[in-house]
C-alpha cells in the first residue's frame, strides 16, 4: 500500500519533469540576414522642427538638424537578429501643450512607438531584431 502511495504521490512529478525533454526549448535567433522595409515616422503638434538622430540603411547613426516636422525616412535594410533600429527627436522651443511621437515599422508593422509631452521632449524609438 505504501509503494502504491508512494508513486501515485511521484508520478505527477515524474511526469512534469520528462515533458520539458527538448534539448533547447527557447526560440533560436535568426541568424540568417532579410531584407526590410524601415519607416521612422516623427510627428509632432506644436512643434515645427527637431533634430532627429537615426539608423540608417547600413546601422550607421545619423544626425539630422532642423528638420521640418512631420517627416519619415523609409529604406531598406538587410538585419538579422540582435541588429537594431532606432529613432530619435530632439525639438526645441516648446510649450506645455507640445507633444512629439517617434514611430519604427519594418515591413509595414509598427514594433516601436515613443511619446514625449512638454517644452523638452526627447522621444526615442527603438528595435532589437529577435
């Protein structure tokens, strides 16, 4: 009776440790490069310009000044995972009320939206490839 007990009361722990039997369950990156389509969008409301850094086609920051406002830079990139895509804006002479949104798509698909209120917002959008 104590045998029977005793491995009605193991089994179930027995069980839950062979279900996890694959040699990495965690999702494998992806190391092979695509090719994207990468839209930065930065809009604002009472805010005529900034200065936007970003990544370009290559990785590479950039740093535009005085930019017009709205404005979107779209490109093609060729990324593979841990490769990252990001956008910033820094206006100046805002008021309260002002507001300035960064926004990343890759391929049509919004991965990354950042906000900034206030007289000194300074919003940054980001991506890592998984």
């Amino acid at each position: 009776m104590r045998k029977k007990l005793l491995t009605l009361l193991l089994l179930p722990f027995l069980a839950a440790s062979c279900s996890g039997d694959k040699e990495n369950s965690d999702p494998q990156p992806n190391t092979t490069p695509k090719e994207y389509q990468v839209t930065y969008q930065v809009t604002a409301v009472n805010y005529n310009q900034a200065r936007i850094i970003y990544r370009d086609n290559t990785g590479t920051l950039i740093t535009d000044e005085n930019v017009a406002l709205p404005k979107t830079y779209t490109f093609k990139r060729t990324m593979k995972s841990a490769d990252i895509v990001s956008v910033g804006a820094f206006p100046k002479d805002g008021d309260a009320a002002a507001n300035v949104t960064c926004a990343i798509q890759l391929d049509g698909k919004t991965v990354d939206t950042k906000s900034g209120p206030g007289p000194n917002p300074q919003p940054v959008a980001s991506y890592i490839l998984p």
